[in-house]
C-alpha cells in the first residue's frame, strides 16, 4: 500500500492531552483536512467494552476504519507512551501515524520524534517537515 502524499491529507485524527489542547497551528499546517480532536475521555470511550474484556479492540479498529483517516497525531504528556494508541491506528490501516516517544516501537509510528518539552513543538515540527514533503514515507 502506497503512503498518501501530503496533497492528499483529507481527514486527520488527533489524540491530545486534554480537551483544550489541540494545538492551533495543526489546522493551519493542513488548511484542506478535516480534524478529529480525541481528548482522552474520548478515547477511554472508544476503547470501553460492551463485555467483560478490558478493550474492545474490534470496534475501536472498526470505527477508526470506518472514519478513513488519512494520518494520526498523537499528542502525549511527558512520560505517556503513544504506541497502544499508534498500534490501534496501525491495526485501523491508517497509513500516518505520528507521535513522540524515546522508546523504539517499530514501525507502530510511521513517524516518530524524541519528545522535548510537553508543549507537542517537536510533533508539530515533524507534522510541518512531513506536509512539505521533507520526510520520507
């Protein structure tokens, strides 16, 4: 499967912090594409269960494919890990999957940074490098 250029980034998801962390400079990186701000309540209820089970991975997967995302950006405070949220996009066949992290996850984020600060500068950075084409897919 091809990775989508930036020209085609059409719906983004975004994974924040809180519900007002968005940040404002993300819509402007990428004027054409629709977002869709998840704020953790949010994602608790994407990943509640109707059963039993701790997660319902099928709907949570079924509803992120259901949305056809073109890329993900996950936000995460210092020391939160992004890659049961990056793993759930993977799974989701959404192709851009960003976030920050020290750890090594594979190919869980299709882009990833060292965290530097709380303030998401550093994703933002890479989401801007990404949209002019300077990182590779």
């Amino acid at each position: 499967m091809a990775v989508k250029t930036s020209v085609n980034l059409q719906r983004i998801i975004v994974f924040t912090q809180s519900p007002n962390s968005a940040p404002a400079d993300l819509q402007h990186l990428c004027p054409q594409a629709s977002l869709t701000v998840v704020d953790p309540a949010q994602v608790a209820w994407l990943l509640l269960s109707q059963t039993s089970a701790p997660v319902d991975w099928q709907r949570a997967i079924a509803w992120l494919r259901q949305q056809q995302f073109d890329a993900a950006v996950i936000f995460t405070a210092p020391g939160q890990s992004p890659y049961t949220l990056g793993y759930l996009c993977y799974l989701a066949g959404i192709p851009i999957r960003i976030g920050q992290s020290c750890e090594f996850g594979g190919q869980v984020l299709s882009h990833c940074s060292p965290p530097v600060g709380g303030d998401g500068e550093q994703l933002l950075s890479l989401l801007r490098e990404w949209v002019s084409g300077q990182v590779g897919g």
